[in-house]
C-alpha cells in the first residue's frame, strides 16, 4: 500500500483522514491512499506568494530556463520508475509515450524557447518603443512582468506527468509558483514526478508543491494575482467559473474541458488513396491510445456519404487486430479505462450514443479481454455509425470519455463543416485531403469553432505529429464546450502568469526598466571597439561612431555590375527620375548595408564570431551619387546561448550628411564570452 503524501510547505505530509483509495485499473487492486483532510491548503498558497515566489523572481528568464532543462534532463535519467508505476492506470508502454515523455518533452521545449525567445532579464518586452511626442523623448512601452501570487493547478486523471509538466512549465518560467492537484485515481504517479523533480535539487523553496485529495477551501483564498487552471469536465469548470470569491476577486481562470473533437476524410480521399489509409490510422490510434481518455481523441467521424461502407470496414480491419488488457501483459496494444466508476460512465455513455446510432463494431457483449473483466476497468471499442446526423442531438453533444467513436455521413464539404460545428467548440478537429482548396474551405469554415486543425496528407505524413497530440510550441485550447482556455503555444503560455503593463517614459527610462537600449536613450561610448570586447563587457547603450565615407557614381556602377543588380533606379537617369521615390540615379539599399558593414566592421581576430541575421531592415531615404553615409552601431540587448558565446543585438543607424535617416536595422551577432 503506498502512501500517497502532499507536499506542503516544503514538507511531504502523509495521507491522512478522508483519504480515498487508489486501485489498479487493470486488476482492481487496491494499491494506494491518497488525501487529507487536514491539509493547510491556506497555508501553502501564502508560502507559495510569501517564498516561493521571490525565490523564482530572483531568478532571470535564462535561469528558470537552465531549471526547466535541469528537471527535464532528471525525469528523462529516472523516467523507468514512472513507466513502472503508470502501468497501474491502465497505460501501455505506447502511452507512457504521450504521458511520460511528452511531459518531459515539454519541459525541453520550455527551457529552449525560454533561452532563445526571451531576454536575460525580468521582465517581458511586448512590442516596440511608442513615440508620444515631437521629439521622441517621451513614449510608452508594453511589458509583462510576473504576477505575484500562485498558480493552482486543478489537473485530469488521463495525464498525470504531462498535464501537470504542460501547466508548471510556462508558470515556472513566467517566475510564479506552482501548486499542483491531480486527479486522486492517478495522483500516485504525479506524486513519483514530483518526488523526482524535487531531488533534482534545482527549484528554489516554495516553487512547487503538491495537493493529493481535495483542494479544501483552496479557492477562498486566492485573489487577483493567482492563477486558477483546470482540466476536466464542463460540470464541474462551470462550478469552478461560478465561484462567488473568484468572480469578486477577478481570480484568472482557465478551463480545458469536455470537447467533441471531429475528424474529416475529404471527398478525394477515396479507398487505395494514401489519404484513406492514412485517415484509418489517424482514427484507431486515436481510438485506443490511453484507451480513448484523451481530451483530444477523435469522437465524431465525418466522411463522404459512399464511403461510410469501405471505412466501416477498414477501422474494424484494423481495430479487429487490438488486444486489450492488462498494459503489462506482452502483445496489448490497448490498456483499461483509468477505474470502474470510469468505466460505468463510458458505457452509459455509449448506451446514450447507441439511441441515434447503430453499433458496427465492438461493444462489450462477447468482450474478451487479456485481464479478468469484471476486476479491470477494460472497455472494447465502440466504433459506431449515425446515419442521419442532421436529425441527431446526442451525438454531437455526449462526450463518451474512452473508446468510442461515431462515423457520420456528409454530402458536401459545406455539410461536413456544418456537422464539425455542431459540435459546439473543440480543442481539436483534423481534415485529411490532399485538396488544398478543400482544405482552404475546412479551415475558414470551421477555425471559428476549435482551437486547433489538424491537415495531414500524402506530403506531410511522415513528419505529422498526430491529430490528438497538442505540441507545446503550438496553443493547446479551444472555444466554447472546450471552456475557452488556452494553454501551451510557446512564450504565449508564458504570459498567461504575467501581467502586461504599458510603462510610460523617456527612452532612458524605459530602457533601464527593460534592460534593452531604445532608439533615443542615452549611448555610451566604448573603450575600445565594440568587436574587439567579449559578451559579457558589451552593455546595452554602448555605441560606436564611424567615420563617414563618401559614395560615387562608379562605386554604384561596379555594385551594379559585381552583383547584376541592374535595375533601372540605379543605371538609367532619366527613367529614375520619373519615379516618384527617386530624384535620379541612386545607390542600391543593399551598397548603403555592404559600406555600412565596412565603416563598423574591425577587421582583426576578435570575440566576435559571426553575423547571424538582420532584422526590421528600413530603407528611409534615397541617397544619391556624392553624398555620404556614416553609422551609429548601438548595442540593444544580448542573449546567452550557452557557456561559450551568446546573442548581440546591435542597432544600425544609416545616416547622411546631414544627418538625415537613410537606412536603419538590428544586425546579430555571436559573441564569444
């Protein structure tokens, strides 16, 4: 019997009174306990506010990165230890896949995006430098900085270690403190991830913390700085969204819950077609991995009216092949429901659905699992077909949470759109065509209803990741039934725990507040030149003044003949001067670039490494033959990549001789440290 504790405070507490237990899904076993009732919920959300927070806040954008891939780097070492305890909430080793390791493959993603996507530094820049004046002297700027108070996640049984690890991820790295609730029936397996991530000795005190049982009077006592998440059903995020406390304090809140997901064939994926076979796949993999309890499984498929017979007969081919039973047992591609409660629903469910559909493969009658039917949680595919969707409710509107899908003509791509919409919201809907305007006519008509669409073809399929798979680096959410929530989606999710704030002030102001020099802040000048300084001495606001240099006709003529760049504008006088941007013959944008670099280029062995990009190039003003450039090059920011170099951000400022605007970028730079 193991234990299952809370980890409060910076403490681990047993389970304790009004502990609920915890069975094998596959054998109905008990094998655990976990809850109490005598928790101090109010007490870790103030430790998580009064020393988990500041702890994390102390810390840069770039060392709550290093932290993510430091956890990452220690589940994926001991990641064994979690398959062996997930097997008992009737997970394959297959779904350990989308569990397990797409948790930690999150955590990966996070660190990375955090490294590369955001500053070394504390707070967020959103946006770039609003003048509000003549001068530009004074001006307005977005940021995001961190929210103050916790982040309390209410979390589903499907996923135990990747629904808490997609939600403390961006949290962790906005700098806000996580408490993390899982679902009792799997809250053993989350309570092992989180053993782990604490011995991996890299969160400071209070970042996270664990609740096991009833979350108590947890929401009395949060306030406009937390973050409330869940996931699960509508019942009870309507419960949670009507919460008297949380509406008077503007408590954030977002749900992920029931959703109807759809998936199309298109009218040309016909039998033979690779799209066909494809679809079939898509669908049984959808079917059966996790035993269908995905929030983004496949419920409704939508196919051409003559093609129901052949994909009728294609899914039970290959869901025929499916042995289910106990994950542990060798040749079981397809585990039990996560417990008996669960199952009872899904069949009452089923039973629901069978009211305007007839059942063609499947079913429990004659059900002969690998695994003792009446001790595990097993439920056989249902695979069922609505004839007429147009006259049914039900079907569109009961979420059969396990292996159960429902096959649904349509005549037209206008009527599958149609039926995909009926299904009120979803996290996810997939079109598998290798017709691009079928697919251009999908996603118009149904982007407005779900969250995510999912195309695949014969082109793609390699690589695609899979209907039911939400990507970290893509937003995992969707409108309406599927509770109107976001998560995921990159740096977006990051700033969901943060709040955006529009600063207003001069340029030096607003620069010290980022840590990225702005166009109009003071500059500095270097001791010596900027290429010949390493990463760490190059501040943002350091500025080196060229000398200028003087450009002729024959230095615009040989430009145009080195690179056969000819046009007209720079070889043939009169016709320059009857476009209306040039007063005659000009350089070319990319001459005025080419003798910038070589007025701010030192051309001696030094830190810097290479010149990796451009960026918001703007040519401001023609320049004519004899007049001459020179350049401001100012440090903006930098980035670290790792222990050897890092990212420079400089600004380049192009002007004449009288001063005047000609060209302007931000050049990149690598930098050795």
């Amino acid at each position: 019997m193991q234990h299952v504790g809370s980890f409060a405070k910076g403490a681990w507490v047993a389970s304790g009174p009004g502990a609920r237990a915890i069975a094998d899904a596959a054998t109905g076993q008990v094998i655990a306990e976990a809850g109490n009732d005598t928790l101090d919920v109010a007490g870790m959300i103030a430790y998580g506010r009064e020393v988990g927070g500041p702890g994390l806040r102390a810390l840069d954008f770039h060392d709550r990165a290093r932290m993510l891939k430091a956890l990452a780097l220690h589940l994926n070492a001991n990641k064994q230890a979690l398959y062996d305890l997930s097997f008992t909430t009737g997970a394959t080793q297959a779904d350990h896949g989308f569990d397990i390791d797409g948790g930690i493959g999150t955590l990966f993603v996070f660190a990375s995006k955090g490294r590369r996507e955001m500053p070394e530094g504390h707070v967020l820049v959103d946006g770039t430098f609003e003048p509000l004046g003549k001068t530009g002297s004074f001006g307005g700027q977005h940021i995001y900085t961190p929210r103050l108070g916790i982040a309390l996640h209410i979390n589903a049984f499907n996923f135990p270690v990747w629904g808490m690890l997609e939600k403390i991820a961006p949290a962790l790295l906005a700098g806000v403190p996580s408490i993390v609730k899982p679902a009792t029936a799997t809250a053993h397996v989350t309570e092992l991830c989180v053993r782990l991530m604490l011995d991996a000795g890299v969160l400071p005190e209070g970042a996270l913390q664990l609740i096991t049982g009833g979350v108590g009077d947890a929401l009395d006592h949060l306030d406009a700085q937390d973050t409330l998440t869940f996931t699960g059903s509508a019942q009870t995020a309507r419960m949670l969204r009507g919460h008297q406390g949380l509406l008077n304090r503007s408590v954030p809140f977002t749900a992920e819950q029931d959703s109807l997901n759809a998936s199309i064939l298109g009218p040309d994926a016909r039998p033979g077609a690779p799209e066909f076979d494809l679809f079939v796949k898509e669908v049984v993999r959808e079917m059966t991995t996790k035993a269908g309890q995905k929030c983004t499984a496949i419920r409704r498929i939508l196919v051409p009216q003559h093609l129901v017979d052949p994909l009728v007969e294609g899914l039970s081919s290959r869901l025929a092949r499916v042995l289910v039973g106990d994950p542990r047992k060798e040749g079981v591609r397809m585990g039990s429901v996560v417990s008996l409660s669960q199952r009872r629903d899904v069949l009452e469910k089923a039973q629901v659905i069978a009211q305007e559909s007839e059942l063609v493969f499947g079913g429990q009658d004659g059900f002969n699992p690998e695994g003792d039917l009446e001790k595990g949680a097993f439920v056989a595919p249902h695979l069922f077909v609505c004839a007429d969707p147009d006259a049914s409710e039900q079907v569109h509107a009961t979420e059969a949470f396990g292996p159960v899908s429902t096959i649904m003509p349509y005549r037209d791509v206008d009527h599958a759109v149609s039926l995909a919409n009926r299904g009120q919201g979803s996290l996810v809907a997939s079109l598998i065509t290798h017709d691009r305007e079928v697919a251009r006519q999908v996603v118009t008509g149904i982007g407005a209803w779900h969250g995510r669409v999912y195309i695949n073809d014969r082109t793609s399929m390699a690589e695609a990741t899979g209907h039911g798979a939400p990507m970290p680096h893509l937003t995992h959410g969707g409108p309406g039934r599927a509770g109107g929530g976001e998560e995921l989606g990159g740096i977006r999710a990051v700033k969901h725990y943060m709040q955006r704030v529009a600063v207003q002030g001069s340029p030096d102001m607003l620069s010290a507040i980022t840590g990225r020099w702005l166009p109009g802040a003071a500059k500095t000048t270097p001791p010596r030149h900027p290429f010949q300084m390493r990463f760490g001495d190059l501040t943002p606001g350091l500025s080196l003044h060229t000398e200028p240099r003087t450009i002729t006709l024959a230095d615009i003529e040989h430009f145009a003949e080195f690179t056969g760049d000819t046009f007209y504008a720079h070889m043939d006088e009169r016709a320059a001067e009857r476009n209306p941007f040039f007063p005659g013959r000009v350089a070319h944008g990319y001459l005025i670039l080419s003798f910038a670099a070589g007025l701010f280029v030192e051309p001696n062995e030094g830190p810097v490494l290479a010149n990796t990009g451009l960026d918001n190039l703007r040519f401001v003003k023609p320049l004519a033959p004899g007049e001459t450039i020179r350049v401001d090059l100012t440090v903006m920011d930098r980035k670290s990549r790792n222990e050897e170099y890092g990212e420079v951000r400089w600004h380049a400022d192009v002007t004449n001789q009288d001063g005047d605007a000609v060209a302007e970028y931000e050049l990149l730079t690598m930098v050795a440290k």
